[in-house]
C-alpha cells in the first residue's frame, strides 16, 4: 500500500516538476527567471565545481522531489482520511447489522412469550370451576417452569379466609404429605414475607426458602432443587402462594425472562380469583367473616328451616365499646387491627354451625341454629352461654392493654322460639338483638341483654358466673 503511493507520488511529482520547468521557461521573457538563476548558480554552482547544465539538472530534480513529497503527504493523509471514514461506515453498518438482528431476535422472544402465555390462557381457561381452575394452575405453572428433562415439582397453598391461615390445597408431583406443614398463618415465614414484598422470591437451593420438605421425600426432587416462591395476589391481597422446585438453570434465568414470568404470575392470580369469587362475594375482605347481605339470606334460610324442623334459633348483635376512641386516638389502622381480633375471637367462640358476620362499622353479628332459651346444664340459657363467652374472651384478650386499647363489647340476644315467634322475620330479628343491644350499651356496657318472653329483662353483670356444657361448643384443640 505504501509502495504503490510513494511510486504514484514520484511519478506525479516527475510530471509536476517538467511541467513547472516549461512553465517558467515559457515566463521566462517576462520574468527575469534566466537572471535569477544565472545568479543562484554564480553563488551555489561555482563553488561546487559544477557547470551550468549540471546545475540546472539539480535544480530540476529537487523541484521534483519536492513537489513529489508534497503530493506524498497529501496522498497519505487522503489514505488516512479514507481508512476513517471506511472504518466508520463498517462500524456504522457493523451496529446497523447488530441492532437490526437484536430486533428480529427480540420479536422472535416476544413472540415466544406471546404464545407461552396464550398456552397458558388456554390452560386456565379450559375449565371455570374451582377444583379445575386449581388443577390448571399447577398444570400451567408446571409447562412454565420445567425443562426439556426435568419436570417442575408445584405445590399450591390458599388463603383460608375463615381461619386467616395458607392450606396446602393440591400439588403436582407432590401431595400433603410430602410437607411438614400444611398450613401457614400469614404472619410466619414464608409467608409473612410474599404478604409484605408482594413479588415472586428465587432461591438457589429451596432449603433455604421453604424447608418445609420431609426429609425422607427430598429425594423425589430429584435435580428440581432451586425454589420459585410466587404469591397469587389480588388487590395487594395474597390469595394464595406457588411453591416451584425446579432446575436450578430455571432460577439463574430467572430475572432474564421475569417479565414473562410476572405476567404469568399476574394470569394465574386472575384464575386462583376466579376460582375463590363466591367465597370473595359473601365475605367482609377486612375481617374475614361473612358479610351483612350474605349474613341476613343465610338468616332468612335458617328461620325457614327453624319452622320447618320446629327449633329455636337465635342472634347475637355484638358491639365493640368505645371503639370511637381506637381510631380517633391511635388511627385507623390500629382501629382495623382490634376488629380483626374481634371477628377472631368471634370465630373462636362459637361451633362450626355457627356464622359470624359483620354488621356494618363496629358491630358484628351471630346466627345461632337450634340455639334458644332452654337450660343448659349450668342452668343457664344457651344463647346467654355463647354471649357470656363473646364478652369473657374479648375482655380477656385486651384487658392487658391500656386504654383506648382495653376494649370490651356489649352483647344484644334475640330468640325465635317455635311456635311462639313462628312470624318473626329475619329483620325482627334483627330489630330485637339491636334493641338489646341498645340496652347494654347504656346500661353500662361490657354485658349482654336478653328480654325473656315474660318480660323480665336478664342482664349479666361481666363477674356474673356463667357456664357451658361441653357437648354445645367444639373443644379448644378443635376450634378455627
């Protein structure tokens, strides 16, 4: 390459050079050029020891020489230039080529995960019923998360919304009994933790995000030893959580593809919802007991069925006193965490007959089937046992606290007998328990009212010993 433009350089230089020698000796009549050069050869030429002619030569060849270097250097910095911009343009097209080809391969995985997450659309969408809508889930969290050899081992737990707790509900590849535990209450590990961060947790080794796997079936993991733990949420709820033992490659890939993956998250979320809306419809989301329109069909139900097999029933209207105070004092959310308690111990107090509902704010209600004033061993009425016990255990529970937090609750009981109250309704009902309740709350709060069909009001004082049969509630061991 430089050879090629020292030889041009020369070549032109030569030309150059003869034809600036013409060009001068053409000027030379009007320019005193012959004069010039006669003098540059007196100063330089004699003293050379060369003639005339021989001077002129030289002359000539480092006109030549010169004009040969100038061009050189043009023709070299050209080069260079040239080299530039061409190496410029193949970079240019080099990126050109590159981008073009990241986005063929980023359609191309788009349109992988299009398809997957159309594959599983129509996995959960092949069935709408509960019982399938779960099957799929694992089906689908299952094709989503295995390899071409290995197969995902899935294990589905659901919120509980009775008892507040994530039940093992089904699995793939694994049933109950391959886990220690199978329920969870939302405030312990793992689960405290998906409720708090609400996104999909990866681990290496699933020891070390769900050491919940017996040891003697750890084994039939086989390979599948990393852990995907993603949580079903609805509305910021977690209604349920994926426990996904798969390939370790499956979790080092993981955060390349989590946008895939939280889209299936999101789908699966969608179909645990679907699957669990009738028990959503009728429940109060804060509390977890039944809600006040699922609480007076359910009344209506029981009243009908109390006619037809002639027993009693009876109603429960439950207040928490001073309840104002809670969230004035300390806020809202503490105000919500006190009627969560409540609804539980609610819950605690009564049979598995029993329903629990919230009323509306502060109050909550119980429908008691086959429960009315007939005495119980203690010699009490039943209804007075259930309502003493409500009132005993939220005073217990909160007694430790300061105030406004040491709530009690007052207790209004109402009683459809048969066939004395044959034509009381369920809002009759309803009206008497508030009415009672009203009673309570300002004769003193902290107690229960009942008006007895003779007309004497019974009221127990909360140091009133009250007592209760075995055989009416479940034991403590067996209560939500």
């Amino acid at each position: 390459m430089w050879l090629i433009v020292v030889v041009v350089s020369l070549a032109i230089g030569a030309v150059l050079g003869v034809a600036l020698l013409g060009v001068s000796l053409l000027l030379s009549p009007q320019v005193p050029f012959a004069q010039w050069l006669s003098s540059l050869f007196v100063n330089f030429g004699v003293s050379l020891n060369l003639s005339y002619e021989q001077f002129l030569v030289m002359a000539i060849g480092a006109c030549v020489l010169l004009a040969a270097l100038v061009i050189a250097v043009c023709l070299l910095a050209i080069s260079v230039m040239s080299s530039a911009v061409g190496m410029a343009r193949m970079k240019e097209i080099a990126h050109r080529t590159a981008m073009e080809r990241a986005g063929r391969d980023q359609k191309i995985e788009a349109q992988r995960e299009h398809e997957r997450l159309v594959g599983l659309s129509g996995i959960l969408t092949q069935r709408l019923d509960k019982s399938s809508l779960i099957q799929n889930i694992l089906h689908a969290t299952q094709q989503l998360t295995s390899l071409a050899r290995i197969d995902s081992t899935v294990a589905l737990w659901v919120l509980d919304f009775e008892t507040e707790r994530m039940r093992f509900a089904r699995g793939s590849r694994c049933d109950e009994s391959f886990f220690t535990k199978s329920d969870f209450a939302m405030a312990e590990a793992p689960m405290a933790k998906l409720a708090s961060g609400l996104k999909a947790m990866v681990f290496p080794k699933w020891q070390d995000g769900f050491p919940f796997v017996k040891p003697d079936k750890a084994s039939l993991l086989g390979d599948a030893n990393a852990l995907i733990l993603a949580p079903l949420i609805i509305e910021r709820t977690v209604l349920g959580c994926l426990a996904v033992f798969c390939h370790p490659e499956v979790v080092k890939g993981y955060n390349a593809e989590q946008t895939l993956y939280n889209a299936a998250w999101g789908q699966l979320s969608l179909a645990l919802g679907i699957g669990i809306q009738e028990e959503l419809a009728i429940l109060d989301r804060l509390t977890g007991v039944v809600n006040h329109a699922y609480f007076v069909k359910r009344l209506a139900q029981e009243i009908d069925r109390s006619t037809r097999y002639q027993v009693p029933v009876g109603v429960l209207m439950t207040d928490i006193d001073n309840f104002k105070a809670v969230n004035d004092t300390l806020g809202h959310p503490q105000g919500d965490a006190v009627l969560k308690i409540v609804a539980r111990l609610l819950k605690r107090s009564v049979r598995a007959i029993d329903l629990v509902g919230r009323y509306g704010g502060e109050e909550f209600i119980v429908l008691l089937p086959e429960t009315g004033l007939t005495q119980q061993a203690s010699g009490v009425p039943g209804v007075v046992v259930v309502a003493e016990r409500i009132r005993a255990a939220v005073e217990e529970e909160f007694c430790r606290f300061q105030k406004p937090l040491s709530v009690t609750v007052s207790v209004g009981i109402a009683v459809r007998r048969f066939p004395e109250d044959r034509h009381m309704d369920a809002r009759e009902m309803i009206r008497v328990a508030d009415e009672q309740l009203y009673k309570a709350k300002t004769s003193g709060k902290n107690k229960y009212c009942l008006a007895l069909p003779e007309g004497q009001p019974a009221a127990a004082e909360p140091s009133a010993p009250v007592g209760e049969p075995p055989s009416r509630h479940r034991p403590p061991d067996a209560r939500v």
